[in-house]
C-alpha cells in the first residue's frame, strides 16, 4: 500500500462519513471560480475543530501527502487546485461565530463562517465587518488570500482588519498569533505573516477580526461620466484630498451593460462610479458635495442618490455580482480576472493603457475596480478550449501586470497568486521572493502546505 | 588576531574616520534612555548608505561578529544594548527624505531621518506622517519597534503606515518589501515581519511610508477629572461610539504635576484626558460635543479649548516630554517604562488594579497612556543602585504584565521586547514564540543580528 493510501485509510478510519474519496466530491473540491484548470485533491475530509485540522495535519505529514484548505472555492487564481493531488481540508463544518464582543468592537470566528454570515449576525448590534469580496467568501480564506473589497478605501483589508488567528502549522502544532489587544510589539508579527499565506504556512483555524460601528450616516449616489478619464481623475481628486469615501467603484460601460442585464438595473450604459460615504449627516452631507464637486469639473454627471436602504442593497448586490454577470455576458466561457494595483497618480494612465491594449484584441473584458486603492479589475472572459483567445489573454494579463510593477504597483491587489501569478513575483519582488521561500521552507520542510502556489516549483 | 579584531581592522580599513572604537563613542552607545545597563559595542561604524551597510554586515557574517543597528538611542527596553559586543551601526549620516509623492500620499526616507524632521519637512505640502513616539525617534527605529504614539488611536501605528522596506539581511543580500501600491495580495507580508523585528533579522534601510492630508480643522481640549475611574470611562465610552478621535491621551495627577513643572503649564492637578479632533469645522465640533457630553457624565468638568496653534503645540510638547519630566521628579533615578496594552474594555480594571498595586509599593510612578488604544505607562523612577527599589518595580511590572495578558492583552504596545521584555513572550505567545526563534533561526542563522534582544538565550 502506497503512503498516499495508508495517508487515506487513516483518515478514513478517524473521519468516517466525514472522509468522501467519491469523483464527484473530488471533483468539486478541484478548482475555484476562475480559468484555473481543475486538478484534483485524491479525497476530500471535513473536519469539525482544529484538534481534527491538527490531526488531518498530523498524517498528511507522517506520510508526506500535500494538504489543500478549502473554505468556499470562491477563489480567482486557482488556490485550492490540487496540482499535486493529496487531502482538500474542507472547512464548511467550522462555521461557529465563537464570539462577538461589541465592548471591544472584535468578534472571533471559525474560518468558514462567511463575511455576509458574519454581518447577518452582527446585524442588530450596531455593528459590522467591513472587507467584502464579491463573492461570500469564507472569512479563513479571505484572511488566507488577504483579501479586500469595496470598502478597503476606508477601513483597510484583511492585512488591517485581523487581530490575531490561530493556526495549525505544517508539523501539527497549534499557535495562536497576536491577542486581542489592538497594537503590539512584542515580537514578529505572525498574524501578518499568516494573512495572505494562502495555506502554505498553515491552516487557518479561527480568526479575531475588527469590528466597526454601524455609521450613524450612509449616503450611496451613482454617477455617469462622459469619459473614462473623466472618472478615473475624479478617483484620484477625491483621494488626494484626502476625503474619507467609504466606498469608490468604477464600472466601464460593458460592466455597467453587464450588471443591467444580470441585475435588472437600468442604469445608463456609460463609465460610472459608485459612491458611499459614512459619517454623521452633516459629515456625509458636507463629504458627498465636495466629491460632486470633483466629479462636475471632470464630466461627471449630477449624483443620482439610492436614499433607500433597499436601492443601496440593490446597488452593491449589483456590484458584488459582476462576476455573475460578466459570466453571462458570454455564456460558457470562464473568468481570467486580472486585478494589479497601482499607486494613484498612475492610475488613469495604467487604466487608459490597459483599455488601449484590450482593444487591439478580440477578447471581451469589463472593467471594475476599488480605484480609490488603485486597484481594478479586467474580467476576461475566455473560452480555455479556444487556445488564440487563452494566449491572447496570457498576453493582455502579462503586459498589464509588467505596467503596474512599472508604476512601482503590485501584480495582485487582492486575489492572491494562488498558480496565476507565480510567474510575476521575481519581477515585483526581486531577492525579497527567495525570502519568502526561505520562510516557506522553513516553516514547511516537507513542502506539503498547499504545494504549488506562490513559487514556481524547481 | 582574533576574529573580532580582524573584523574591526577591515572595517577600519574601509570606513576610515567613520570607524570609531573610542570609549566615548563605544559609551554613547552601549545604552538607550531607560533603566537597561549599558553594554558597549566594540565599535561603532556610520555607514551613508545601504551598500555600506551590507559592507558592515558582510564583514561582521564573515568573521562571526554581533551587528546592533543604531538609530537616535531613545529606545526604553535596551534594544540597542551590545549585550554580545560587536559593531553599532549608527545610521545617523542615512537622514534623506528621498522623495515625498504629495499625489501618493507617500514619502521614501533614509533610516535615520526622525518623525519631527519629517514632518517639518512636509510643512508647507499640506500632509503629514501620524507615527510620534515622544522622543524625536530615528523612523527606522521607529520601524523597528513597530512604534506608535498619541495619533495611533485614528492613524495606526509603524505597523499600518510602513508601505515597504529596504532592508540588508543577516547575509549581506539587500532586499525591497513591499511596493507603492495601497494593498497587494503578492506573497508573504515581509513588510511587517520586519516592522517590529527590532533588527534582529536585518537593517532598515530605506522606508516607504504613508502620509495623510493635514485636517482641515484640528481641535484640541484638556479635560481634567474628578476621578481617574471617569477619565478612564469617557475613553472607554469614546472608543466603543466609534468617535474617530484623533488622540485621547490619559495622564494622572502626579503625571500633570510632572509637565507643570518640566514644560511650564498650569494644568489643575488633576487626572486629565487630552483630545484632539480632526476634520472639517463641523465635524470636529460635532465630535468634541459628543465626547465632552460623555465626558461630562463620567465626572469631566467642562472642555478647556487650546484655539491658538501655538497652545496646542505647547501642550503636545508637553506630553512628547513626559519621560524628561519624570526624570526630573527624581533627579538620579533612571526610567523604567511599563508598556501593556488590552482590549479597551478591560482597561479601566487594568488601570485601577494596577494602581492599587502601585499603592502598596515605595515607588514613584506617573501614569500616562495612549488610552484610546487600551494602552498605557507606568513610568517607575528606579535608582539602579538601590537593589530593593529594582526589585519592587520589577514584581510591579511583572504583575501588570500577567494582569494584561490574562485580560487578553499584550505586554507590549509600542516600546517592542528588547532586554526587558523577553521572559514574558513564552507566556504571550506560547508555541507562537517557537515559530518566531525559527523564522530567527532561518533568516540568521549565525545569530548575529542584534542577539540577546527578543530571544532569552539559552
């Protein structure tokens, strides 16, 4: 019996009906939401505390069998692909908000709970958690690919937003990083070494998080522009001024189309921006006229404001959903999201070039963006089977993010490099890249943390 | 010629006038500004730029000689002590603002330039940089210690407005974390694993740091109290409100009487909150209303307003002096500085527990405290050379430190480990603190980088 299945046989003997090595169930632990070929964990365990997370842990390492977390597959850049087989660690069974303390505006979740679970949760208290991808990705893999979302502008990523996590590493152990205290120097940060890991480090095992009150103000407006340009310039007014937008989106004209059509929207098909602001009424207020302002001397045009509460759900389910609706934009082909971020003042030009290179192809791409970050989006929608479009793709993807690591950017700002983006992190990082791997090893000598991602392999 | 001397000689050899092995130099700095013993380096050496300090550090990883980077000295737990000899790298002549991005809100600067020279350099720009520890700290050391000071409250500290780092590793390689970009997902966060690493895994030599716009309105208020229970209260209450207060400084009676004396004021001996408010006209007013109505419910008198920029920049000086003014509440005694940090909820217990303890001792302490962030200072007046005076401030130290981390709190907010805070990590951190010794042990394997801080050795 090979070590993979002596690996398998104890698992099966210490999970039961919670170890499924079945094609279908491996099938659906394959791959993510994105381009990203399938490649297949060989089973699939379901664990329900991290002393069972430790003890998947614990084998996978007596025998040498990769280990893959897996939180909601919601993931664009093919993280939880199995590329060298082994053990999908799904964590949909740890899905306990363990606690909320409003006193200290922080809660402690287990890695499945999802960020809109969390915020249903919170919902009379007053309170809520601010980073939301589009997708209700769990709150352990969105720490794991640092993620962010539309109101990163204001209240900062997962990098910001988690306190301290408790981890189960490559050997077995458990630690727990960081205390709920909200600042500290005592010694490495280990939170943020964890956070963006991508489960190479380790598995997420639960999670402190920031909480922030519910403001007593929010104000939601759209505005269409004439141009691109007109748009992206009044981003970087608004954030060199130094106004606290909460939310600053920008959708191109085929993403507006898109989200009309998925969404039922009607708004008009042209480069808009939404808006939210946070504050006191008179701060929202006095906030909201000044970003007008901006938006007028740009082209902009009058804010069409979403007094409702339901108008302001509608607008960012809408928004949230561009992944759907550029999906069906095309049917039968599969999302090649490109997501760099650049320093702001370099954003109109790496934006008004990257649409000049989407031109010259015959590839179908909206654009979305957290532009007050400097961070968007190209959805690419390709058909893997149709090898000129693919390579166009790679080709479009590549000269993007050669400019933003030009502009002194990064290659992702918030999806992680899962197996997409290996190949840029010589080129952004440089000497810093065999750090990292220096880390690796030394935290997972086996290799057997979700291999394949980050680094290239040798 | 033992290794040491032959490490010296060539350091010598290359650095001429900039090499220095006279006592008085090995004296100046062989200590920081706290009660820590001087350990003096066996050579101090003031490189002008990275490329010579991967020189020094070549050199010292070749010969097997300890490296202790050097900043302003102004350090509280003798991070900077040559406890192991070798060469301090006083980084003094690396004080260029290299460049200031008005449109990034972001500014690259040699190590050695302070907080004060940098924002007296953005003067007329209309931004600033938040981090300011009360002394005029070197920004690498500031990096270093993951600093953070009265703004931390509403800005972060080091850990949040670091972008990136140039740093010379244990092996000479020099390396860039990090980008311009606001956020990446691009790796491991090698950023902040090297903020707070207190140079023991590396040199900072060149830091990329986030500025913010300065307020439109800023509003500054003394407040004193009835009871230091209030004042403790009405930051508590402040906190949970979500009021973005800029700075909610805590000081107590004896901490008042200190600066009345030092800087010259007036201040009612009382227990008294320092606030400032940033925004617009109106939203700094709204805010102050706001605390001042809590305030007053938790036996506040009313808000004493310092209108004039030059009250408000007489009384923040006052407080950036505290440590000088404790000094001179003892002459001859030296500064032992306690430095916990727990979740705001706690901290009124904290507080008051500690002060009972204070109490029952022979010692005197003033209190002052970044409130707002759950953390505060007992600066105990210790004459070295009395052992039973040592000894008492240590029992009070260490029973305020198990107090924050029972409570969930760290035993260090912003002054790092050092010498003195070493024996309380294990208890912090537990297996976490192993995890830390290997990612020492991986990046420096021959120990050489600041040893004997952070790690007790064994």
């Amino acid at each position: 019996m090979s070590q993979l299945q002596q690996a398998l046989r104890s698992l099966e003997d210490t999970f039961g009906r919670r170890f499924n090595a079945t094609s279908a169930m491996r099938e659906s632990h394959g791959r993510d939401e994105s381009w990203h070929e399938a490649a297949l964990p060989d089973a699939v365990v379901f664990p329900e505390s991290s002393a069972e997370v430790q003890r998947i842990v614990s084998v996978c390492a007596e025998y040498g069998v990769p280990i893959v977390p897996w939180g909601t597959g919601t993931g664009l850049e093919g993280a939880v692909c199995a590329v060298r087989g082994g053990v999908s660690v799904d964590l949909s069974e740890m899905n306990n908000i363990v606690a909320v303390h409003p006193e200290d505006l922080d809660a402690v979740v287990q890695p499945a709970v999802t960020h809109r679970a969390l915020n249903q949760h919170l919902k009379t208290s007053g309170l809520f958690f601010p980073v939301d991808p589009g997708a209700d990705a769990s709150l352990g893999g969105m720490a794991a690919t640092r993620a962010s979302g539309t109101n990163a502008v204001r209240y900062g990523t997962m990098r910001e937003n988690v306190l301290a996590l408790e981890v189960v590493l490559a050997d077995g152990r458990i630690i727990r990083t960081g205390t709920r205290a909200k600042k500290s120097s005592a010694g490495y940060d280990l939170t943020r070494l964890f956070v963006g890991s991508e489960g190479t480090l380790g598995i997420i095992t639960e999670l402190s998080l920031r909480l922030f009150g519910t403001p007593e103000s929010i104000a939601v407006a759209v505005c269409p522009f004439e141009t691109l340009e007109g748009a992206v310039e009044t981003v970087i007014a608004t954030i060199q001024s130094g106004i606290p937008v909460a939310r600053i989106e920008l959708l191109d004209e085929l993403q507006i189309k898109s989200i009309n059509d998925f969404s039922g929207l009607s708004l008009p098909e042209k480069n808009t921006l939404f808006l939210e602001f946070h504050g006191s009424e008179n701060s929202t207020e006095e906030q909201a006229l000044f970003v007008e302002a901006l938006a007028s001397e740009c082209g902009g045009g009058d804010f069409q404001w979403r007094t409702k509460t339901e108008e302001r759900q509608e607008l960012w389910r809408a928004r949230h959903n561009v992944a759907y609706a550029c999906k069906k934009l095309r049917p039968g082909a599969e999302l090649w999201a490109t997501d760099v971020c650049v320093p702001i003042s370099r954003l109109a030009e790496c934006i008004l070039e990257t649409k000049k290179d989407l031109e010259k192809t015959s590839l179908l791409a909206p654009l979305v963006g957290h532009v007050g970050d400097g961070n968007f989006h190209l959805t690419i929608l390709v058909k893997p089977e149709i090898a000129s479009e693919v390579e166009e793709a790679k080709r479009l993807n590549q000269r993007l993010v050669e400019r933003a690591i030009a502009m002194d950017g990064t290659c992702t700002g918030e999806h992680g490099v899962g197996l997409g983006k290996r190949e840029y992190l010589l080129k952004e990082h440089g000497e810093g890249l065999s750090v990292m791997k220096t880390l690796k090893d030394a935290l997972d000598p086996q290799g057997l943390m979700n291999p394949g991602k980050i680094f290239l392999e040798s």
